[in-house]
C-alpha cells in the first residue's frame, strides 16, 4: 500500500479531484493515472530471506539464505518499506459509542487470532468516481456486520494482473486491485451510505505470508459469519440478463424476442452463465456452502443461489455435490478423516485453481476435523495427491 503524503503530515486532508488527489495539509498530490505499485519490489522484500546475522532467521531449513543485509548504503528506508508493506498501527476511535479499530494509514493491526479486517465501502453517485473506503476491524467472536464478496480474480480474458487502484483511508493510501475487484466494487457501492464488505484482495496484507496464512484458515468462519455473501460473476451480458430473468421467474419464455444472431432457448442462456469461469473456481465451494444466504449478481440483475441451483441446466459437477449444504445453513463440514478428504477431492476435481496449493487449501474449510492454522507457501504440488493437481 503506498502511503503518497510527506513523513511530516501527520494529519491528511485529502481533496479528490477528476484527475488526482490533493493533499491541503503537506501540498503534496498524485495523478489518478500514476504508476501504482511496484508490488513485485514489496514482495521481494517481505518474502525474501534476509542474512541471519541481520535478524537470525533460522526457518526453514531448506531455504538458502542469502548474505547480504537488506540495509545497504545507498539501498530502500526499511522503516518506510516496512510501513508500506504491513501498515501502521490502527488507532481506536469512537462512532457511535462504539469503539472500532480503523486504520490511519495502511493495513490496522489485527489484535487477535479471530479479527478481522473488514472494507467500509465509500459511497458514490457516479461510476467513473474513485474507488474508496475504510478498513475496519471486527471480532469473529462478538458481533461482527459485514457481507463476504466472492468472485474470481481473473476477468473474463483471464487477467488477474494488479492494474487497477482503490484509495484507503483518510489519507486515500494507494492500493493495487485487480480489474475484476475493481468492477465488482463499483457494482456493490451505495450511493449514500458505505457499505461494510469483507473482500480478500483488500482486507488482507497480500505481501504478508503469516497473515495470509492464518486468513485462510479463517475463510470458512468469515463467510459463515457474514449477513450473506454476494458473488459477483462479472460483467453482464444481454444472454446473463436473461438466464437470470428466467430464473426469478420475470421474463416470459413465449413473449421473449431475441435480436439477431442471439438464441432464443433460455437454457442455451443459463449454460453459458454456468461456464463462466467463476463456477470452475476452487475457492467458491467453500465460499457459497459456509455463507447462510448467497446472492448471486452479474450486472444490475441478482438472484438467490438456491434458486440457481434448482434450474435444469448444465451445472458445475459441485453444486450437485454440495445441494444440501446450499439449502441448509450448515458450516462445520461434510467430509470427515482421511478417507472423506480423498472423497473431497474426487467431488471438486473438476474445479481449477491458478495456484495448484489451492487445490487442498480451499477445500480444507469443508472438513469437520479442520482446525488448524495453515502455512499454505509451505506445501509444494510434490506433496500433493495427483487427484488434486488440475
């Protein structure tokens, strides 16, 4: 997250403007249209091992370190990397009478093991307005108000690259997002109020390996915790239009008259809805069967999944699998020991994921004896079963 304002501006008043953003406290500004992030520069940093008499890294054994200081003459502020990379502290503030965690600047702290970062979503009139909002933290185990956000990372032309921003904070820090998180969150703002949304790609510190890691272990509790989870398939087309029309029972299949080149067979409609490329994604299974209310949107038209799920047509394998869990609010699991985990596998091998550790770690949330805290970088495809590398 880059924090664009001068070290000494301790109190940012930030004015959004058509082309940049101005800062009325330091004078500072940033285009719109500047280059975002360099995360790549980040994630080197955080993730690569640092020479043992800087700070005496001892774990894990099979990693070579190297011998050099990450502190050299002339070489990046550690202090200012750090505070990009992991955020500055949160502080607490009173709304309401409620005290709440929000951040100032960068990713708040997470007090516990059962917190949460939550996105309260900035509202706007206008589509082409700057994505912003809040992160907030919330307690799993006290009373936590937030909806889940479940989409895929790659847009329709596979592109999960990081070319889109979204501004943080009263400082409106910059942070990279997809262009698919970008759509989704235009989609789901409100034009007066904001909007509390759990969503991955900005409610975790993606360059930070640790929290990445106890986040996801936390996938199941955060959607079955959540008011509902709102999927995003993407961007609407006239056929998703009408598949999902159908399947609210709104558009008549005799009075229906297609434009040319279009197929006037409603099931033609809702097949092609069902191969988009978030039914094939791993990680939704999880997500939809821990949530106790699913909303599925594609554009301006939504509906509710187990009426998705009743339609005739082509369904993804799982949703057969999972029909149960779907109708019925029941977030503990299905699967139970070794033997239910291989059965696990064998029922969503048909679904994908770009990172083949996905393929156990995404699932891992629908096992009853799950518990346990993950450190998903450690796992390898060569200690993986053959069933689970798609």
């Amino acid at each position: 997250m880059l924090h664009w304002h001068l070290g000494s501006c301790s109190r940012p008043k930030v004015l959004a403007q058509k082309e940049n953003l101005v800062c009325k406290a330091c004078g500072e500004s940033i285009s719109h249209q500047s280059p975002l992030p360099d995360h790549q520069k980040f994630r080197s940093l955080s993730q690569e091992p640092l020479e043992r008499t800087c700070l005496d890294l001892k774990w894990p054994a099979n990693v070579k370190y190297t011998q050099e200081c990450i502190l050299q003459d002339g070489g990046p502020d550690l202090t200012e990397t750090l505070v990009n990379d992991l955020g500055r502290p949160s502080k607490l503030i009173s709304e309401s009478g409620r005290l709440e965690h929000l951040s100032r600047y960068g990713f708040p702290t997470l007090p516990s093991g059962q917190h949460i970062r939550v996105l309260l979503l900035s509202p706007a009139r206008r589509w082409g307005h700057p994505l912003h909002g809040y992160l907030q933290v919330q307690d799993l185990n006290g009373r936590p108000h937030y909806e889940a956000l479940s989409y895929a990372w790659a847009d329709e032309t596979g592109d999960a690259s990081l070319n889109r921003r979204m501004y943080i904070g009263p400082a409106w820090d910059v942070l990279s997002i997809t262009r698919s998180c970008s759509r989704a969150l235009r989609r789901l703002r409100l034009d007066e109020i904001p909007r509390p949304i759990w969503v991955d790609a900005v409610c975790i510190n993606q360059l930070n390996n640790w929290e990445k890691s106890h986040q996801v272990a936390l996938v199941r509790n955060i959607y079955a915790r959540s008011i509902r989870c709102v999927v995003d398939l993407g961007e609407p087309t006239p056929g998703s239009d009408r598949a999902l029309d159908r399947v609210n029972g709104i558009t008549d299949k005799e009075d229906y008259v297609p434009a040319s080149g279009q197929s006037r067979n409603h099931g033609d409609a809702l097949d092609t809805l069902f191969r988009r490329p978030y039914f094939r994604r791993i990680w939704t299974i999880q997500e939809v069967t821990s949530a106790r209310q699913v909303e599925v949107t594609c554009g301006s038209r939504s509906t509710d999944l187990r009426l998705l799920k009743t339609t005739t047509s082509l369904k993804p394998p799982w949703m057969a699998v999972f029909g149960k869990q779907i109708d019925t609010f029941h977030p503990t699991g299905c699967y139970e020991g070794p033997e239910g985990l291989l059965r696990l596998f064998m029922d969503t091998r048909e679904s994908e994921s770009s990172d083949p550790r996905d393929k156990i770690f995404a699932l891992l949330g629908l096992m009853k004896d799950y518990n346990k805290k993950v450190h998903w970088w450690r796992i390898t495809t060569l200690h993986m079963p053959k069933s689970a590398q798609v």
